[in-house]
C-alpha cells in the first residue's frame, strides 16, 4: 500500500513537473549524479550575502531555487553577514586585490575557490555584477562543473547587450512567431505577470541588460501618461535584474499626440516637446535607458521629411535625454523607392557622411547584412566604416527569414560568422565585433508557453546574450551549455543534439538560399518560398530584383561591373569577393552574375551545383529527424514530441522549398534536374498558387 502511494506521488510530481518548456535554460531539476550532489552538497552549507536590496534579493532567491532543486536540500541564505559561510558573495571583497576588482568594471565579477575547506567567493563591483556571478555559479552547477580550484574572472566585452522587441501595442507581434507579446498593456500597471519576472530571470542570467520594449513600427501612444505608467511598472521590476528599458520613439509624435504642426527637429517647439516629454519619462523612470528609432524607413517618418538628416533627428532626440544619461539608438536600415541605387548601398551612402556629426549619446544600430536578415549575408559595409560612431549590431533572433516558427535553427554560427569578419578597417583583424559597441537582439520571444515556439528558438536567444557577453565564445561551447541545462548532461545526447544544431544553418541556406541567394521568399510574410514575384510597387520588394536569372545566368552583379556595392568595403576585404574565382561558394550569386554552366570549385556547373545544394539541405534535415529520434530514450515525451513534429513539417516545408525553386530557375535555364535527385512533386503552376493570407509575424 505504501508502495503504491509513493508510486501515485511520483507520478503527480512528473504530471506536475510537465516538461512545456516554460523554465527555459534555468531548469533546476535535481542532478542525477549523486556523488556531485553530495559533493555540492558538502561545498555549500551556508551562504552569505551584503545585504538584501531588491538586486540582493533577487540573488537569494534564485540561489534557493537553484540549489534546493539542483541538490535537492534546503539552503537558508539568513540576511546577516556570516563569516563562516561556505558560500561568500561580497561586493568589492577585501580578499581580493584592488586591482583585480578594477579589472571587473561595473557589470564583471570574480568566482574564486582554492578547494578543500576554504570558502568559495563571488565577488564584484556592484549588485549586479555579483547577481550576474550567481547565475554564472548556478550554471556551472547545471553543467555538473566542478567548483573546486575555480578562478574565473568574467567582464562584458560590450556595454550594452539587448533585447529588441517588435511588439505592438494591440499585442501582435511584427514578426513574431510564438504567440502575442508577452506585456499585457491592458492589465498593466497593476497586474504583474509571473512571465515578467522569469522574463527578467533569464535576461539577466544571460546578461542582457537593456529591453527595447515596442515596435521600432513605433506607436506614439506609448509615450502617453497611461502607457508610461505601465511602462513605469516593468522598470520598476527589471531594475532588480540590472535590465534598463527603451521605449521606440515614433519620429511624428509631437504631431500625433503632441498638437505642433510640424516634427521638424530644428523646430524649437519640437525639441522643446521632446525635451518635456524625457522630463516627464525619467520623472517615473530615473534609469530610462532612452529611444530606439526607425526613421525615414519602410514609410516611417523622420527627419528626411522636413528635409533634414538623420544626425539632426538623432541629435534632437539625443539632446532631451542627454541630461538624464539616456541613449538614443538611430537604426541605419535605410532605403528608399526613390533612389534607383542596388539597396545593398544605400545605408552606407547615407551614413558615411554623417560620421563624426552625431551627438556622443546617439548609437547607430547596424543591421548584420547589407540587405535584410538573410540566411547568410555577408557583413554589412557600415561596419568599422564610422570610426567616430558607436555602432551597435543588430541581429534578428526571430527567424522571420531563416523558417519562422517551424524549422531548427541553430543562430550562434550566423550570428558568429558577421562577427568574427575582417573588415580589414584599422589594418588586418579588424573584426565586426572589435567595431562594436553594442549589441542588440530583435525578439523572438512570445506568450506561446515555451515562449519561443519552436523550443530550440530557446537556444538562439540564449546565444544572443551569451556573445553580447563575450562574443569569442564557440557556437559549440554556447551549444553545449545550452543543451546541458535544458535538457541533460548525459554525454551521447549532447554530443547528437550540439551536433544538429551546429549544422542546422547551413543547412537551412542550402535548402533555401543556396550560393550566395538572397530574398528569394515569398513576399509581405516572407513564409516560403517565392522568387517568382514581380509585381510589387518597389523594385526592391520584388524577389526578382534579387536573383536576376535569366536565360543565360543567375545572380546579382555587385562588383565594379555592376552595382559596384563591392567598393564601399575595405578594398582587403573586397578582394576575395571581387572575382568569382575566388569568392567563396558560399557568396557567389551574391555578388556576381554567372552563366548557368559556369563550372563551380565542385566541377559541377552552376545549375548542377544549385541542384545540388538543394537536394543536400533537404537530405540534411532528414539527417535532423534520424538525430533526434535516436536520442528518444533519454528526452522526455512532450518536448520530444513537440520537436519531433516541428522536423516533419521542416522536412515537408524543405521539400517545397527545393522544388519550388528549382522549377522555378529551370524555366530560364531549361537544363534539367539531374537524375539521381527525387524529382518536384508538383508543377511550378501550384508552387506559384498557393497562398498564406493568415501567416503568423505580418
Ligand atoms: C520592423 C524587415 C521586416 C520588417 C521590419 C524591418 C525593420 O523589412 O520585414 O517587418 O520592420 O525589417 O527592420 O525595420
């Protein structure tokens, strides 16, 4: 009988323990290996805290979760200051040098132990250098690290690490793909979401540390007295985690909800609005971090519509809240109907002129690619180009073109790949990341109850935060932790699942944006496949625009040539790109223009290798499916089930891909599929048919 009973309450505590994927990385189920339970167990008795501010208490609590689920054990973390603790975490410890904490800066820690009965410590300048140090030791713990002899000095390498939301403020998400924003603006200020505390949890246990909270398809309504008091709400709780908010700034809003008749920023009435309305914002939120803003883009307004430049609306915007400390993030994704410039060289004509003419508190936030998110970009020209200019990166975490919802992939090497890039600026090594000052992530992030949709969506924003950490960190390393702490240490899964995500991305190109294609997805959702479409008002909207196939050849010719978008970089960086023999495979059609039997480095001819990229990315995602299937047995059943059912549709949705595309090139090369690859299912007639007026982000 008894048996029976322990029996039921285990079975109620799995049903209670359901694995939905709503604690993300920061799962504390109790470690399998119970001699490292012990071990922890023995290490940490008594912990000791400075103090129990609202950072402080924070820590605490996420330490007793941690370690009451990690060991299984209650450990009492008591508010006074106990010297025999096993556990020491102290700002600005006296048994550490002076010169090892200047080197932590404001936001670094220190984690030291030299093993035996000794204390272990967590040190740092200020709480939220030590709050970081505590998710960092909470890890190692997930990891199954030992925590003997530990001596890690960690600092961010960038000083802002954030998040961009595209978040509407009737809860649509621009391209979001798990669900409705997760800030509830009508039940906000008084109703405070759980989800906004573990959203605060996982920020800052990744470092981030500045939110951009709506649409830079900005909505002037957020700067109103009732959504800033909401707004007031969610700074108020994020402050404990070390996370500053943003809000996005539509450029026409002393026009809009301000009653001036112009937004022309060297009208002084309207900098005397904007200057009232920071007045009124750090009135509630005296760490408001400041505005992100889309101007003179995509139809939103901005400077250029008084005829004024993008320095003179930045510096407007830059002066309110200049004396409040804020920022003002100037997005460059700039491009215009009327310039009959290739858009790859529009931001950079733009820009470059204005070096040196903004004010010291404005960033400019710089897309990764000259274009738009693309599976794979080379990186854009802006970078390392405006040496008087903070430049943030900006990255797209939500997979609006790399299969939204529905496809695994894997972000760390994309996102690795811009950054490790030489621009060759100051001289060999220059590096996109040494250029960077910043680093912003747009959202993927979604009331769906794994917040990301697609469970391994987790993973890219974990890796967004961890490289705007420190951004020499490997995909793998990143992979690895990843995996370990959502969802075991067991080796053979980690090494299968590190092994799927690493290769995850390229073979998403292969499948969709083969040798340097770019832009080919159907168009306003851009779910899909359509490289066919033509008739869109703006050339630059229009697939065609970017492949440029015909008869003869396919790709777009940006060298001196053609566009010539070649010469704004660094001409040591060009040079690799500048001649198809040696442009890497993998850029091709990016940048040249070439006949159909032109032969590749394969000896395949073009159209042979596209043939072949294709059938490889669909292949590859079969590979996926034998991984994960393999690893059932040591997954638990709902998010296996989930994943699993995620693969299928990416196998299917690779498919249509593959043979949407190719049909739809063998019109103009007329040469055929070659035989050993399975044949398109359908005609190119009911690729071109089908439609999706309800497909989710739009
Ligand atoms: C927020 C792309 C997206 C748009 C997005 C824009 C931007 O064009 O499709 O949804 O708008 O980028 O980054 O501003």
């Amino acid at each position: 009988m008894k048996v029976n009973l322990l029996a039921l309450l285990l079975l109620l505590f799995s049903f209670a323990q359901a694995e939905d994927g709503y604690r993300l990385w920061l799962r504390y189920d109790q470690l399998k290996n119970a001699s490292l339970r012990t071990g922890y167990g023995a290490r940490l008795t008594t912990i000791s805290l400075p103090g129990n501010s609202p950072t402080l208490q924070v820590a605490r609590k996420e330490l007793q979760m941690a370690l009451s689920g990690l060991l299984g054990k209650t450990v009492r973390i008591p508010e006074t200051r106990n010297p025999l603790a096993t556990l020491q975490i102290e700002i600005s410890s006296g048994r550490v040098s002076a010169k090892e904490l200047a080197s932590l800066g404001e936001e670094g820690f220190l984690i030291r132990s030299t093993g035996g009965r000794s204390p272990l410590l967590i040190t740092a300048n200020s709480e939220v250098g030590l709050l970081y140090g505590v998710f960092h030791f909470i890890r190692l713990l997930q990891t199954e690290q030992s925590i003997d002899r530990l001596n890690i000095i960690e600092v961010p390498q960038l000083p802002l690490r954030m998040l961009n939301h595209w978040d509407n403020l009737d809860r649509t998400v621009e391209r979001g793909y798990a669900g409705f924003s997760i800030w509830n603006w009508h039940t906000l200020p008084t109703y405070m979401d759980q989800r906004y505390i573990d959203y605060a949890r996982a920020n800052a246990s990744i470092g981030i540390n500045a939110v951009s909270i709506t649409n830079v398809n900005a909505n002037a309504t957020i700067l109103t007295q009732p959504y800033l008091q909401k707004v007031k709400a969610l700074a108020d709780l994020f402050r404990s985690y070390g996370i500053k908010v943003y809000l996005t700034a539509r450029f026409s809003a002393p026009v809009e909800i301000g009653g001036l008749k112009t937004a022309d920023p060297l009208d002084p009435a309207v900098q005397q609005w904007w200057k009232n309305k920071a007045r009124e914002i750090y009135a509630l939120i005296p760490d408001f971090g400041g505005f992100l803003v889309k101007a003179n883009s995509e139809g939103q307004p901005g400077p250029q519509d008084y005829k004024r430049t993008h320095a003179d609306g930045a510096n407007m915007l830059a002066d309110a809240v200049a004396s409040f400390k804020g920022n003002v993030i100037w997005r460059a994704f700039v491009y215009s109907a009327e310039v009959p410039d290739d858009r790859h060289k529009q931001a950079y004509s733009e820009f470059l002129p204005l070096d040196g003419k903004f004010r010291s508190n404005v960033l400019v936030q710089v897309k990764n690619g000259a274009i738009d998110f693309m599976p794979r970009e080379p990186f854009h020209p802006l970078f390392g180009a405006l040496p008087k200019t903070p430049v943030m990166m900006e990255f797209q975490i939500t997979q609006e073109y790399l299969g939204q919802g529905t496809h695994l992939v894997y972000l760390a090497p994309l996102f690795k790949e811009c950054l490790e890039s030489d621009t060759y600026q100051k001289g060999k090594g220059t590096t996109v990341a040494s250029t960077l000052n910043g680093m912003a992530g747009v959202s993927n992030i979604g009331t769906d109850i794994n917040w990301t949709g697609h469970l391994f969506g987790q993973a890219n924003w974990y890796a967004l935060g961890r490289l705007a950490w420190n951004h020499e960190l490997s995909s793998e390393d990143i992979a690895k932790e990843w995996i370990r702490m959502s969802f075991s240490t067991d080796p053979s899964l980690v090494s299968d699942l590190t092994q799927m995500m690493l290769a995850s991305r390229e073979i998403l190109v292969n499948y969709m944006n083969p040798i340097g294609l770019h832009h080919i997805m159907a168009t306003g959702h851009h779910y899909g496949p359509g490289p066919w479409v033509s008739n869109l008002n703006r050339p630059e909207w229009n697939p065609t625009y970017y492949h440029r196939a015909d008869s003869i050849g396919i790709g777009f010719n940006r060298t001196a040539t053609g566009s010539d978008a070649l010469s704004q970089y660094h001409p040591d960086a060009a040079k690799k790109w500048s001649d198809p023999a040696t442009c890497p495979d993998i850029d091709l059609l990016w940048f040249h223009y070439l006949p159909w039997n032109y032969t590749m480095k394969s000896g395949r001819t073009l159209w042979n290798e596209l043939c072949y990229r294709y059938n490889l990315g669909v292949d590859s995602v079969s590979w996926m499916q034998t991984v994960w299937n393999r690893q059932q047995s040591k997954l638990d059943a709902q998010r296996f089930e989930q994943v699993k059912m995620l693969l299928n549709i990416q196998h299917q949705e690779a498919k249509w891909w593959r043979d949407a595309c190719l049909l739809y090139f063998q019109s103009f090369s007329r040469l055929p599929i070659p035989a050993p690859y399975e044949q398109p299912a359908k005609s190119l007639d009911y690729y071109k048919s089908l439609q999706f007026p309800y497909a989710p982000g739009h």
